[in-house]
C-alpha cells in the first residue's frame, strides 16, 4: 500500500502487508535493481519503528543480507554500509536487553568472517573499510 503525503514529512508512505514482509525478508537478494532493495529495506525498517515487523526478525534478515556465508549476500558497498547501521541501529535501540549480548556477538562474527573472508580471498565490492569500523564497535561491546 502506498499513501500519499501521510502528514509525516515523507512524500510517500510504503506499508507491507504481512506476506509481503516475511516476502522480502526471506528473499531481499530476488531484487536486482539496488535502489529497489534499498526502499525495502528502509519500508521494513519503519515497520520496525511502527510496531508491526519484530525487530528480531527483521535482525535475522539484515544479519543474512550482509554475511559473507550467504551466497546472496549484499554485494553494493553503499546498501552494506546502510544495512550495517540499521543492525546497529536495532541492536542498540530496538533489542530487549536479554537479547543484546547476544546480538551484539552474532554481529560480531559475522564482521570477523567477512572480514577474514575479504583478507584472504580480496575485496572487490569494498567491504572491508566498512567491515573494520563496524568491528571496532562491536568488539567493545563483545564480552
């Protein structure tokens, strides 16, 4: 559904239905154009804020989206880089506390990986400025 001008300073507002959520979470990398896959990510994000879209869930799906291990993984430095602050953004203000510590270790290892991953193999989409400030916070907040 889009509404147009919805008195909240955005010209459109995209909402998802709840089989179009679990949709793209689940199958993001499906969209080829990058500016399209930014929109979702950013429709999902504000579900989140909304109260609709568990911010857990919607961490599983960023957590997938940028880990090197995943052969559809984010590829555009620039939605990584975006996609890497929502996850900060839903670790430290949208995560129960029970869940933090958790979290905050799964980012971690996923950075360590890619990281690894890029030191070894290369870096052609150039992660690893990104994966290296990303890891500077995560390991001061890894116990």
């Amino acid at each position: 559904m889009a509404l147009l001008n919805e008195n909240d300073e955005d010209f459109v507002r995209v909402k998802f239905n709840e089989a179009d959520s679990k949709y793209f979470m689940n199958n993001i990398s499906n969209i080829k154009e990058d500016i399209n896959r930014l929109l979702i990510w950013f429709v999902l994000k504000d579900q989140v804020l909304k109260g609709t879209t568990s911010s857990q869930v919607f961490l599983e799906s960023l957590f997938k989206a940028i880990d090197s291990r995943n052969p559809k993984s984010e590829k555009n430095m620039g939605i990584y880089e975006i996609l890497t602050d929502l996850i900060y953004l839903m670790i430290n203000t949208y995560t129960p506390k029970e869940f933090y510590e958790k979290q905050s270790l799964k980012m971690f290892d996923i950075l360590a990986h890619s990281t690894n991953s890029i030191l070894k193999d290369g870096d052609p989409n150039g992660l690893l400025v990104v994966n290296l400030s990303c890891l500077l916070y995560f390991v001061r907040n890894a116990k």
